[in-house]
C-alpha cells in the first residue's frame, strides 16, 4: 500500500515493538510531500510519544496529525468509535495484556459499480439519480415506471468485516464484534506446549488463536507477533511447503508473508531463548492453529495495513 493512501493509523498498544515505529513512519510520509492531515488512534499516551519524539530530535511534519486517545476505563462492554471513514468503520476493543491493548474491528462498506449505460438506456437521466441508484435507491421516473437499483448495479467487493487484535492472552471482551469475520488477525507469540508462559506474560499460543478464529467463526485466520525462539521462518515463503502443515491450511489471496524474523521486547534474541530444547518451526504453530479452527491460516509479519479502496487484505 502507498503510504499517500493511509487515512489512519491505529496502534494496539503502547509497547515499544508496537509503538516506536510511528514517528519515523511519519516523517516518511512528510518526506515525501505528504500535506493532506491523517488521523492517529492508539492508547493514551500515543500522543505524547509522537509529539516528545519530535521535538527532542528537532524534527516536524508538514501535514496534521488528529490524534486519538482511547481510554482504557471506558466500559469493557461498549463499543469505541477509533475512526470513522466514507467507506469504513473501526472499533476498539480493550484485550488482556500486561498495559493496555486493544483489538480493533473494521466494517468495510460494500464497493458497487453502477452500469450507466443500462441506466441511461432505462431512462434515467445523468445526474443525482444516478448517484441515488449507486447508493442502493430506486428511482422513479416521470413516466412513473420505477428502475430498480438492482437491475442496474453490479457488487465489486462485498462489506466486509476485518479483525486485527494486539498483544493478548484473553480476546474474549472482543468476542461478539469480531463473530462471522472475514479475516482475522490474532498474535501467537508461543506454541502451543507453552502455555502457562503464555498466559504469565499475557500472550496467546498458536492453540488459542485457533481456538478464537472457531469460536467467532472467522473465514481465515493470519498468526503475527513469533518469538525468535521459533526457526525457519523461511518456511513462509512456500506455499507448497506450507500446505504440508494441513490441507487447505494457507490462503494467499491478496496476501503476502516475509521471510524476515522479528524480535519481540518479550523474548531475548539469543540462542538461549530455546533453552536448550528441541526447536520448533513457525510451520508447527500453523498446523496448530489450523487444527483448532479448520480454516485457511497462515503466518505474517506484525504490520498490518487494511485497504479500504478494495478487498481488505493484509499488506506484509
């Protein structure tokens, strides 16, 4: 995605593997000529992050930031508003962590194309009634016959709905807004033979994120957040070597999977991270995942970018 494209971006939490990226991310976009205001949601604080960053390293912008603050004392049953947008909707949802973390749930709009030629030829006049057949009205023209805005629209891409989900052990305050999803985006900091650890630092299994993706009834399930503990991240990279960890166990549609490891602030980089037991692939919490909810996973990098002009796909 072409950073002139980001309206938003949201921030699941104030750690700094999940925060500290946004101002450079920032002066990029303000590098490269960026000049329309783009809007920032994250926990409290965010705005003090960005704001002391930029002042201690001499550094501005050349374009607004509209800053979002959620609060974490709201009720846990309600749903906050993050951002609102023509074509999208996002809430958030405050998970289990040790600080404050949410997980965020976008209701795309449905993009429909209009058949002008059709509707011309139906009798509608070019102008405002064309926007209302778009927009899913009936029309009535003056020889009182009615077109009907099914008979001269086609569905480009269905509503949609996208959950991505910070740093969690317990995702269940997001339960019920996340139910049906298209695509769900949950952590799996841990395999699944480590879950006490897990649960001690507030962290999901690769069994967990299965076992949520069945219960909400997600259509496909992406992992992000490994420990460096798990090897072979070039695995990713294969989807023929990837299907060998379950049938129908990778989507690839709109998607894509670096092969780059990442290092958590959770878990030390060394060779001691294995504590000098057998090494697991990030293959094996694939298979994991998928065995508890049956639908297409796969694995991903943290950074997730949710396009809302077409299809939301996750942009690794």
């Amino acid at each position: 995605m072409s950073l002139a494209k980001v309206h938003a971006i949201l921030v699941t939490h104030m750690h700094p593997d999940h925060s500290l990226g946004v101002v450079p991310l920032l002066r990029s976009m303000s590098v490269a000529g960026r000049t329309r205001h783009l809007y920032l949601t994250g926990p409290t604080g965010i705005r003090q992050l960005v704001e002391s960053t930029l002042a201690w390293t001499s550094s501005k912008l050349h374009f607004e930031v509209v800053f979002r603050e959620l609060d974490c004392h709201e009720p846990h049953h309600s749903d906050i508003v993050a951002f609102s947008g023509s074509s999208v909707t996002v809430t958030a949802h405050l998970l289990q962590h040790r600080v404050p973390s949410f997980g965020f749930v976008f209701l795309t709009s449905a993009v429909v194309r209009l058949d002008r030629e059709r509707a011309v030829a139906l009798g509608v006049q070019p102008g405002p009634a064309l926007g209302r057949l778009q927009r899913g009205l009936d029309e009535t023209l003056p020889d009182g016959r009615v077109v009907r805005s099914a008979d001269v629209t086609v569905m480009r891409t269905p509503a949609q709905k996208v959950v991505v989900l910070g740093d969690t052990c317990d995702s269940s305050n997001i339960l019920e807004s996340a139910r049906d999803c298209d695509l769900l985006v949950h952590e799996a900091t841990f395999d699944a033979s480590r879950h006490d650890l897990a649960l001690k630092r507030q962290h999901s299994t690769s069994a967990m994120a299965g076992e949520f993706a069945r219960a909400i009834g997600a259509k496909r399930l992406v992992l992000t957040h490994f420990s460096c503990r798990y090897f072979d991240l070039r695995l990713l990279e294969s989807q023929q070597e990837l299907q060998q960890a379950g049938e129908d166990s990778v989507a690839h549609d709109q998607s894509s999977a670096d092969a780059s490891c990442r290092s958590s602030s959770d878990e030390p980089s060394t060779a001691s991270a294995t504590g000098g037991g057998p090494r697991i692939s990030v293959q094996t919490l694939v298979q994991e995942a998928f065995e508890r909810c049956l639908v297409p996973t796969e694995a991903a990098m943290d950074l997730v970018a949710i396009d809302v002009t077409a299809a939301p796909s996750p942009q690794q």
